[in-house]
C-alpha cells in the first residue's frame, strides 16, 4: 500500500506539530512519540473500519483515509463485480435447469464408467432415479441388458430400444451421445405412443390393400376370362354386369379413405365460420339414399325437430347420418324399424338411430370405430359395407363438439346417439304451419 500525498501532509502536520511543541516545550522526544502515538492511532481507527466493512461486504466502505479508502473501495468494487458475475452465472443455470427439466425426455449425465452426476426431471419418472441416486451406476439402477451395454459404451450402435424395466407396457429408447473423455449423455425417451402409430399404419396399409385386393381379383378374374376367349354378346354383357358390384365396392372404399382423410387433416372448423344446417332436410335426404340401400325391405320413421338447427359442415352431417342409417339397414333383417330422432335435449340437441336389428354383443362396443373393425366380416362385406363407416361418424361428431355413443342388446337392436352442446345448437321459433 502506497502512501497517499494525504498520508504525507498529514505525517509532515504531525512533524511540525512535534517540532514546534519540543520547541516550546524542550521535550522533544515526548512530542516525537506523541506524534508518532496519535499516527498509530489513526491508523488503527481505519483498520477497525476496514475490517468491521471486510466482514459484511454489503455497504459501500466507510474509511475515511484516503490510501485505506482506496484500497477498499477497490476490493468493494471487485466483489460487485463478481457477485454481478456469480448473479447471472446463476440465472443461467436455473434457466438451463428449467429447460431441462421441461424437456419430456429423461436425460441424465454420466461419468466413464456410468456413475451418475446429474438428471432431469422426467429421468425420475422414466428410469425412477432420485436424488440420493447421484454417484450410483444407472447401469445397476436401470438393469436392461441392452441399455447397461449403451450406459457403459460397449454398445455397436448408439441407440437402443427396450421395454422399460419398471413398466411392461412402455418401450423406451435410449440414446449415448458423448460430452467429453470423461462424460456422456444418456437420452432416454417413450415411444410406445410412436410405435403403437407405427403399427397402426402398418395395420391400415395392410388393411386398405386387403380390401382392395378381394374385389381387384375379381376384376381380373372376369377380365381374364373375356380377353382369352371367344364370347358371344349375351355372354359379354352377362360378365360385364358382373363387374359392377366389385368396382362398386372399389368406389365405396376408396370414397371412404378419402373422405377419412380430409376429416383426419382438416383443420377443425371454425365456430365463427359455420352455419346453422337444416338437420331434418340432411335426415329426409339421407332416408331417401337408405330407402335405396333397403330396397325397400324397412320402415323409416323420422322425429324430427324442425326448429333445432346444428353449426356445423352440412356435407359432413350428412355423411356421419347416412353412416349410421345404412348400418341401421345393413344390420337389420328385412321388415325392421329404422327410426330416426332428433330433437332438444336439456340446453343442446340429441341425434339417435335406432334398429331393430342384430345387435352388437358389448364386447365389440369398444372398437366398432376402429377403421376395418367389423363384428361380422362376411355380413359388412355382402351388404356393401367398407368397414370405416363409423370411423367417418366418430370423426365427424369430434369435429362439431360431440361423440358417438352406442347402447345396443344383442339379438335386439341398436341404438346410435350423439348430443351436441347448447352452444352448437340453434333454435328458431317455429312456422305457422308447425306450430301447435
Ligand atoms: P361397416 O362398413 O362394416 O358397416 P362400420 O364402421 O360402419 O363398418 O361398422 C363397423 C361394424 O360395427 C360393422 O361391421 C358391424 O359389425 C357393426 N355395426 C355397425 N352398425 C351396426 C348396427 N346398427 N347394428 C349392428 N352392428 C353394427
């Protein structure tokens, strides 16, 4: 510590002051201690203050001579500085930590050997580890033989895929992506939701082709038979007709896919961009397509509630309504009642079809809106059925805030009903003509 030219006037003021009363006095000695006393004194006073500041840094420093206050406000500056530097060191880390912990992927961070150092939130539910598990090998804490190979870099790929230890119906996949020499990162994350959508797809791909492929061959087959022999004109037209019925069902199921897949990738409708749909009018035209199906063979009655109209995508009701009228036909022997309500119910409106028909056993109740998902194969293929029907309504009623339900006694009937919220519904006073 340098002397300040403070420090220097104020030895040279003492000196005089001690010259000047040995003078007088002739006790030059005395005064010289005195001088160099009251010197010391000052000086402790400031390294009292100095050390009372130095043991609670928090305040600005209160010495008051100039080398001490020099000194420390230099170290007051410096520990500002750091701590502004440990300040945000620190916000970055909990962000990082937030981060982390939001991902929904376990991560956890491991040293050569596998021993843990630190781990997300979601490695806690996916691998159950928990604090007092830092330090301990995930290797012998998550005991898969495929992930413990991965977790201490002896695997031949840096991907593995399990079934989770802890839980028989997750698959897991983990992932070893080295840090350093001396650490790496374990990834861990579920995929039973993307493999069940694998194996959906792949269901579906095989479903579409099977289905196609039944009446394709029934093409060819007639095809094959009119190019390789010679057949008089009644013959030709006889085999030509039989071509209608397997493209007819070509058509139907391609129609359907279609129709599948722009309810699957349209974006859900807009509330504000509906219109209120005349729902008796898309009944009565439905009825009219049903009659065709039924040749006649049933009895249609319609409730209608003329003063209820639904926001919704007209062509899409109609769709989900002729659905369930031709399985209403589909599944009911001949001379069966088809009736079809739809009327107010509490604040919203309820649509219901109701058969009198083979009815559907309540284990089936759960998937019978699975695509391809039919009781009866044979019965659904001989009435033109194309196995997505109730796919397409299940579809269109999550579309307008409603879902399907089903009460059915086997051997009895059916009955398919669906309310829709107050807020869907619009209720107009009735004509003249309908009112009581
Ligand atoms: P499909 O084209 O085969 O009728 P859907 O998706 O419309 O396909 O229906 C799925 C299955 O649900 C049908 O194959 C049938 O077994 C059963 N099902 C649907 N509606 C009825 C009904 N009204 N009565 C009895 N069974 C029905």
């Amino acid at each position: 510590m340098m002397p300040s030219r403070q420090d220097w006037l104020i030895i040279g003021a003492l000196a005089l002051a001690a010259l000047l009363l040995g003078a007088i006095t002739g006790a030059w000695t005395a005064m010289l201690l005195l001088a160099v006393l009251v010197w010391v004194v000052l000086q402790h006073r400031e390294l009292s203050t100095f050390v009372a500041w130095a043991r609670r840094p928090l305040t600005r420093p209160r010495n008051r001579l100039e080398t001490w206050q020099r000194l420390s406000d230099h170290l007051y500056r410096r520990l500002r500085e750091s701590r502004g530097r440990t300040a945000r060191a620190l916000e970055r880390l909990r962000t990082l930590k937030v981060i982390t912990d939001a991902l929904p992927d376990a991560a956890v961070i491991v040293d050569r050997v596998g021993a843990i150092e630190d781990f997300n939130r979601a490695a806690g539910a996916f691998l159950r580890l928990k604090h007092s598990d830092r330090g301990a090998n995930l290797a012998a804490l998550v005991r898969h033989p495929e992930f413990v190979s991965l977790v201490r870099g002896q695997h031949t790929e840096d991907l593995v895929e399990f079934a989770s230890p802890f839980d028989d119906d997750r698959r897991l996949e983990a992932r070893r992506i080295p840090i350093d020499s001396r650490r790496a990162l374990v990834l861990v994350r579920d995929v039973t939701q993307l493999n069940r959508l694998l194996t959906m797809r792949q269901d579906f791909v095989a479903n579409v082709s099977h289905e196609l492929r039944t009446p394709l061959t029934v093409v060819v087959g007639y095809l094959e038979t009119m190019s390789s022999e010679a057949l008089d004109a009644a013959t030709l037209r006889e085999l030509l007709g039989k071509l209608e019925s397997p493209t007819r069902r070509m058509r139907a199921l391609v129609d359907d896919l279609l129709l599948l897949s722009r309810l699957e990738s349209s974006p859900q409708p807009d509330p504000e961009s509906l219109t209120p749909v005349d729902v008796c009018a898309v009944i009565r035209g439905c009825i009219g397509e049903a009659r065709v199906l039924s040749g006649g063979k049933h009895r249609f009655e319609c409730e209608c509630d003329r003063t209820q109209q639904l926001l919704g995508v007209e062509n899409e009701l109609y769709s989900a309504i002729l659905n369930m009228l031709t399985n209403a036909v589909r599944y009911s022997p001949d001379g069966g009642d088809v009736t079809i309500t739809w009327a107010a119910r509490g604040a919203g409106a309820r649509l219901a079809v109701r058969d009198q028909g083979i009815g559907i056993a309540p284990e089936h109740l759960q998937r019978i809106t699975e695509r391809f998902y039919r009781v009866d194969l044979a019965r659904s293929r001989v009435r033109g059925g194309t196995g997505l029907g109730l796919a397409i309504v299940k579809h269109v009623l999550k579309r307008h805030g409603s879902a399907l339900q089903v009460e059915s006694e086997l051997g009895r009937g059916s009955t398919f009903f669906c309310d829709f919220p107050a807020h869907a519904v619009r209720r107009t006073s009735p004509t003249p003509q309908e009112a009581p």
